[in-house]
C-alpha cells in the first residue's frame, strides 16, 4: 500500500510537471490595455488617496506592478509612437511640437520601421485593436491588418458625449455644461466636467449628442442613452474574447478616459460625495526654485497647463477646484469598470492562464501641483504612469522600484512570445523583474529619461534636435531635471516625493548632480543633434 502511494504521488508530480513544461512551452496570448491621461491614482500607487479602482487592484494583486515607470514622452501623440515602435524619441526626433499635425508615420525614422502589431501578425499572431491607440487621428488601418487580409481594428476613439444646446453647429464640437454659472464660463469644450445627467431643464433643446463613426448618437440622461466610447471599445474587446482563436492573438484595448472633458455616468460621481474630496497634495510658490525657462518663460510645446488650472480658479475657485478633482477620479472609476469587463472576458477563456495582460497609461497628469493641470511637463506627476503585467510565470502581488519605461513593453512582448523585432529597439525586456522583482538581472540603466517638447520650432516631419528639449531622469531615488537652456533641478524622493525642494543647487548634493549629469550625457550619446 505504501508503495502505491508513493507511486501514485510521483506519477501526479511528473503529470504536474509535464503541464508546467508544456504550459511554458505555449506560445502565450498577449493583452494591452492603455489608458490616456491616467496618472497614478490608481489604489495602492500612492496618487490620490480617495482613488477607486478595484478591477486594476485586482490585477495587481495577480501580477507585478512597477512603482516607477515613466513615460519616455508625457503627450498623446508622441508618447504613442515611441511605445508601438519601441524608439525613445530621442531616436526619432517626435517630441511633441506641431503633435496635431505630426503623424508618426510622417516622420523621416518611424516611417521606415514596423510597429509592434505588424512584427505580430507577419509572425503568427492574430490581431484586434480597438479604441485609443494611436493618438487621435494618427491611426494608419494598414498596421492592424492580419495576414489573412482581415481586419483587426475595431472602433475610433472618441472624446463624447457632450452637451449641446440643440444648435447644429455644436452638435461635434459641444458646449460647456449649461449648470456653469454664466461668470463662469471661460474656457472651451474641452475644459467640460460633471455627470451625464438630463439637462432637459436647463432649456429647449439641450441635451448629450456624439458623432461616432461619422453617425450622430443621442444621450438623454445617465440611465436611458448609448454606449460611451469607452464602453463601446469594452464590449468589442469582450467580443474578440468570446470567440475561439486557432492562433495565438495580441488585442489592444485603448481607453479614452480619464482624459478631458470629464464626463460619466451619475453613478461613478456618486462615488466621491463633493464635501468629502481632497486635493492633491499643493504647496503654495511651488514654481519659485524651479527652472524659470519653464515656471517664468512656460517654454513647453503646449503649455496649456497653467491656462486650464487658472481658468478653474478664476472662474469658481477652490469649490470649482473640488469638482474638477471629484470628476477626474470618477472618470477613473469609470474606465476602472471597463477594465473589470475585459478582466472578466480574459478569465472566462480556456486560455486565461496562458495570456499576459499589460495595463499603463500614455503618460501621467497634474491634478493641480505646480498650479497646472495637464500633462507635457519633465516632473513626476506628468511623467509617472501606472504600469502591471500578469501572466504565466509572472510573480503575482508583487512590486518593483526599478524604473522602467514604455519602450520595454514592445522588447517584454517579443519576448515572451519568442518573435524577432525588424529593427533594433531603444527598451529592454521586463521578463526578468516580472520573474524575480526583487533580484531580476535587468538589462536596462538604473534610470528612465524621459523628454519634454520645447517651443523651438522644428520642421514639419523633420526630426526635432535634441539640443532644443527639456529632459529628465528618474533613478529609484531622485528626478534630476535639465532644460534646454542648462537649467537643473533635483529633487529627492525619499525624503521629498510631492518634488517641493528643488536641490539642484546644494552643496550637499553636489555628488548626485554630477553622477545624474553623467547619467544623462550618456543617454542623449545617440539622440539627434
């Protein structure tokens, strides 16, 4: 009898063995799920506090978080390029000036290399992508197209529903919502926040309306409406998982929200009642020992940070201020929510445990620290993004501090599913920190750079010079900061992580300052110049 115990015990040990032998074998599914202007108010990323977000909670607590990773480039449009061809933009010159009408594919070095979704599908994989991936009208159809001549691209992004006061000319454009007192209403559509709500009292004609797909949608009220954008991009993704694959498949998920205006449905407000909301943590004259090129000369390539923090508290103040902070986090919980549906797709596959999820944002957002709300600045806030894998061999509930950044996700991607780039990439594989967090033999710097896009002019789809932008450094301990005209700033965030003492001038850390001016001269030796 023992024997027979011992017998059955090996044979379920080699069973079990053999199944984590072929599991590892299997070339595994790849999920993407970005987000736009999602800084890190995210639960247990130490952003805002009253942040609520269990469905992204719960795929941390199934994978790696990364507590310090960067945007290489904190706007839409450039950021976007760099994370789908896997090249910094100091490879690329695509910083972000004249971003509207700069499509990557026009740029004299992206034109010519393939992103991460055709290297996929010239390779086996099987495609979809649905909602923001590119920015804006910077999507190229042709990238998404399978080798079986199908489609894998879903549905445009879009930025509705807004209010409109039943004038045919506003009806793609929107107005402010009508509950603006008329003191109060500086600023453009786009500046709009508050619950889909019935605005029938508010006049004759009023009401929610989108064009989506070039046909125009009608939103009545909270409750009796459409589909949001992001709830439409949701619901294909849920369908792409409903259907039985031959090959292994790479489907991207982009999210339009928490980016403005600030609209959801009534239910997420609800979440954060007004009288309870905190802000962010802000520090009066924090601009005063920054580097004036930025705080003084404002000297960004769209420095509409400031413009969009004064207009709140010029027109509405501090309570104003209140309800802009409640909107941004409900917009969070609402796309937490459509997360959690895309979650719960992957999970009711046969396949959920060979499929990797990705979930970031395209860069962070102030929420009003440095009296600026928006992003496309060098400081933590704009640059820090939330960034967790999950997956097959991929240590689950665990953190790391090492700082990473959004050109690793194409080299992890290719990794894991054992392809080959068609050009040299600019990041490097996480598969080694998603193993071992703690003790992974990175191959990476010890730091992420990141860039910022000056005012200086550079010709259209002409590489931009380095010489002209602003850049900073993360280490796991500081931010150094170097703008385009010498300017420095340091700050430490062991002691300092709201980045309120700029140190770049102490003697006491004149050490580091040296060791980060090194780190960055090295990292711009192959930037355009």
């Amino acid at each position: 009898m023992i024997q027979l115990i011992k017998n059955l015990i090996t044979f379920v040990l080699l069973a079990l063995s053999f199944a984590l032998l072929a599991n590892a074998e299997k070339t595994p599914n790849i999920v993407i799920i970005i987000c736009d202007d999602l800084n890190d108010s995210v639960e247990g990323m130490g952003g805002h506090p009253q942040a609520l977000t269990p469905n992204i909670n719960r795929l941390i607590e199934l994978g790696v978080q990364f507590t310090n990773a960067a945007s290489n480039v904190p706007i839409c449009g450039p950021s976007r390029a760099s994370l789908w061809s896997g090249l910094h933009p100091i490879s690329t010159g695509l910083y972000g000036g004249n971003q509207h009408k700069e499509r990557w594919y026009q740029n004299e070095v992206l034109k010519t290399k393939k992103t991460l979704f055709e290297v996929f599908t010239s390779q086996g994989y099987q495609n979809f992508s649905t909602g923001k991936i590119h920015h804006n009208g910077h999507q190229q159809l042709d990238i998404f197209k399978n080798t079986d001549g199908s489609s894998g691209w879903g549905s445009y992004p879009n930025f509705g529903p807004l209010p409109n006061d039943g004038k045919e000319a506003n009806f793609r454009r929107g107005v402010l919502p009508p509950w603006w007192p008329e003191n109060e209403r500086a600023g453009g559509w786009g500046d709009g926040f508050g619950p889909i709500q019935d605005l029938s009292s508010y006049g004759e004609g009023y009401g929610w309306s989108m064009f989506y797909n070039g046909e125009l949608w009608e939103y009545r009220d909270g409750h009796n409406r459409d589909l949001m954008p992001d709830e439409i991009h949701a619901e294909e993704a849920v369908a792409f998982l409903s259907e039985e694959r031959e090959k292994p498949y790479i489907l991207t998920v982009g999210f339009s929200r928490p980016h403005s205006p600030w609209y959801a449905p009534q239910e997420f407000f609800d979440m954060f009642p007004l009288e309870t909301i905190k802000l962010a943590p802000y520090l009066k004259n924090d601009l005063d020992d920054c580097a004036r090129i930025l705080a003084e000369d404002r000297d960004l390539a769209e420095p509409w940070g400031w413009y969009k923090y004064s207009k709140i508290m010029n027109n509405g103040g501090m309570e104003k201020f209140k309800r802009w902070t409640r909107a941004y986090l409900a917009c969070v919980a609402f796309v937490d929510a459509q997360v959690g549906k895309v979650l719960d797709a992957i999970e009711a596959r046969e396949d959920a445990d060979n499929t990797i999820i990705i979930f970031t944002s395209d860069h962070g957002y102030h929420m009003g620290e440095k009296d600026y709300i928006f992003k496309l600045t060098p400081w933590e806030e704009s640059v820090r993004i939330p960034l967790v894998v999950s997956g097959p061999n991929i240590a689950a509930g665990k953190e790391s501090k090492t700082p990473v950044a959004l050109i690793d996700i194409f080299p992890t991607c290719l990794d894991y599913a054992k392809l080959e780039s068609t050009h040299s990439l600019d990041g490097y594989s996480l598969k080694p920190l998603l193993e071992n967090p703690q003790k992974g033999q990175w191959e990476g710097a010890d730091f992420s750079l990141a860039a910022c896009g000056s005012q200086v002019k550079s010709e259209l789809h002409q590489p931009a010079l380095a010489e002209n932008q602003h850049f900073s450094i993360r280490t796991e301990q500081y931010r150094y900061i170097r703008c385009r005209n010498g300017e420095e700033e340091l700050y430490d965030h062991y002691t300092d992580p709201n980045e309120w003492k700029n140190l770049s001038s102490s003697k006491s850390h004149a050490s580091v300052v040296k060791s980060m001016r090194k780190r960055l001269d090295k990292a711009l030796e192959k930037a355009i110049n």
